[in-house]
C-alpha cells in the first residue's frame, strides 16, 4: 500500500514538474503570429541551425520576448528585423540581403549549375564528334547490311 | 591522362573547400556592432548595489567590457587571463554580469520577485568573484539579460575592446586565452592608447 501510494506521488510530481515546464501563452494572438512569423526568418545564435521561433535556447526565449515588445511598442516588422541585424549582424537573418560579401551564396549554386551544365553539353558534344568520325569502311559496311537483311529475313 | 586529370582536380578542390570549412568556427560570428559606440546602459554595481555605472563614465579611456556570470563554465576557463591581467593593470576592465540568476536553468526566476533576485544574484556573484579572484575594476548586473541584447551578446564569456570614444574596437566570443590577450587585445589597446 505504501509503495503504490509513493509510485502516486511520483506520477503525480512528475505531472506537477511537466505543468511547470509549459511557456505561458501570450495573450494577445495576434502579436503572437506576428512574432512566430518573424522569429521563423531568424537563426538562434546559439543553436545555429534552428530558427529562432522553434528554439529553446534561453537566449531564444529573451529574444522572443523582445521581439514581443516591440510589436507591442508598434514597431514594424522591418524595423524589428533591423533591430536584430544591428545587435547579431546578417547572419541573424535566413535570408541575408544580396551584397557583395553575399553574392556566393546567393549565386554561387547556380553558377555551379550553369558551370555542371556546360561541362556536360561539352561532353556530349565531343563524344559525339568522336561516334561520328569514326564511320564504316566498306566492308564493314557490306557485313552490317549482310546482318540486317538476313534478320530482315528470318522475321 | 586528360580524362582523369579533371575529375582529380574536383575532387582536391572538394576536399580543399572541405578542410577549409571544417576549420573555420562557427561561433566566430562577425559583429556587426565593431566600429559602433558602444550601447549605452546604468546599471547596479555588484560590490555597490546603491551605486550604477554607466559606460559614459570610461569616456577618454580605452576600456575592457567582458560578460560573465558565475554559471558559465568557460569563463572559469579564461578567468586565470582576467586576473593576470588585473595585475598588470593596463587597461580598465568592467565586468558585465550576464543573467546570474536568469542564466542558471536550475533557478525559476519567475517565482522570485524582483528586489529578492537581485540580492541573491548580488550574492552568488559576489561570492564567485571571492572564491576566484575579482579582475574587475567594477562589475555590473545585467540581470534579465536585455544589455546583453543590446551587446549581440549569444554566448558567454564575451569581450569587448572600446575605445576613448566609447566606440567598441573589437568584439571577442569565447574565453580569452592568453595567446588571444597577448596576440591580439593587447596591441589594439596599446595602438588605442596612443
């Protein structure tokens, strides 16, 4: 008996504990949207890879929470956006604007591409030329023409 | 030869390009705030919780402006530096206490009110900076972290190089080494100073 009333306890706890983890809801909808629309184009400096929306890093949460009151203060998504790139530079942002430091990333895949793309015209091109000049003598030519009109034939 | 010279060449410049981004570190984020002025902030001391600082206070002086905090594990790392070079004495360093409380996931912060926060984080830092060494000229609390904010501070120990002018030099991330101090710190602050 007392052991299943200590195993009660413990599950109990346990649901205590997970009530406490759960981040209060903002009140205003709103301003909640808005803040998951701009948090989402935003890198979590601290978990490089994750954006700051689904972060759970403590300095995501303080950043949210800025982020928050600047909606509430009625600032405009640019200016919210410049706020962060004047603290954690262009590197905040996932979509970095296009300038000269930037312009790898964004051309360089399709400069890769275009780069893929000629190689390989190239390519074919030449082993084409390579099929082409190298045609049948005649009597190559006469035992072709013997194979396909004897499979002509048989058919 | 020709026909696998080419692939050759793609694949060293493939693992080049790989050697090269393995050894750059992600966390060397440049900041945007060099050649700034550094943001302004006031507030409370550590050792004289009545009294605030204010970096307009260092004006004519080149400064050190290093974020800590008693939770943070690097920062013990590169505390041994901080206090050599209290030592020396060359250059004024302010510390910026980062979240004391607030940083340390072991504390609900929420269920304190704010007077009783700040004593117990006056406390712990206060008691850290006992226990191993006090560098700083003075330290400041940053206790819900928004200087830090203002700062671009995203990992601590973080150090700021700021100039008479109160325009912040260089910005470094991480724990300072001595090669780091000696090599780089050191021959900004002494060019500053001239």
């Amino acid at each position: 008996m007392k052991r299943w009333l200590f195993i009660l306890a413990l599950a109990l706890g346990s649901i205590v504990a997970q009530a406490k983890e759960a981040a209060p809801l903002a009140a205003d909808e709103v301003v909640e949207k808005r803040m998951v629309a701009i948090s989402d184009e935003l890198r979590c400096l601290v978990c490089q890879n994750e954006s700051l929306s689904g972060s759970h890093a403590e300095l995501a949460n303080d950043l949210r929470r800025e982020i928050r009151t600047l909606i509430n203060e009625g600032k405009s998504d640019a200016e919210i956006m410049d706020f962060m790139v004047s603290r954690y530079g262009d590197f905040v942002r996932y979509r970095p604007p296009v300038k000269g430091t930037t312009l790898l990333l964004w051309f360089g895949p399709a400069a890769l591409l275009a780069l893929g793309l000629f190689g390989l015209i190239r390519y074919v091109r030449r082993r084409n030329d390579d099929i082409s000049d190298a045609p049948l003598n005649s009597e190559e030519q006469r035992q072709a023409d013997a194979l396909l009109l004897h499979k002509d034939s048989q058919q | 030869m020709n026909k696998f010279l080419w692939p050759l060449i793609g694949f060293i410049v493939l693992i080049v390009l790989l050697a090269v981004g393995l050894n750059l570190n992600p966390r060397d984020v440049p900041s945007p705030l060099v050649g700034k002025p550094a943001p302004l902030f006031s507030l409370p001391q550590i050792h004289a919780p009545a009294k605030t600082f204010s970096p307009q206070e260092m004006q004519g002086k080149v400064w050190l402006l290093n974020v800590w905090a008693s939770w943070c594990v690097s920062c013990r790392q590169e505390h041994p530096v901080l206090v050599e070079l209290a030592k020396s004495k060359t250059v004024p360093l302010i510390g910026l206490n980062y979240k004391e409380l607030r940083g340390d996931g072991g504390i609900d912060t929420d269920k304190i009110n704010p007077a009783t926060e700040q004593k117990q984080a006056i406390e712990r830092a206060a008691g850290w900076l006992a226990r191993h060494g006090d560098p700083y000229t003075l330290s400041v609390l940053d206790l819900d972290g928004r200087v830090g904010i203002n700062y671009g501070v995203y990992g601590v120990p973080e150090t700021y190089v700021i100039d008479k002018a109160g325009v912040i030099r260089m910005k470094h991330t991480g724990p300072i080494t001595p090669d780091i101090f000696s090599g780089k710190i050191l021959p900004l602050v002494a060019e500053l100073s001239k």
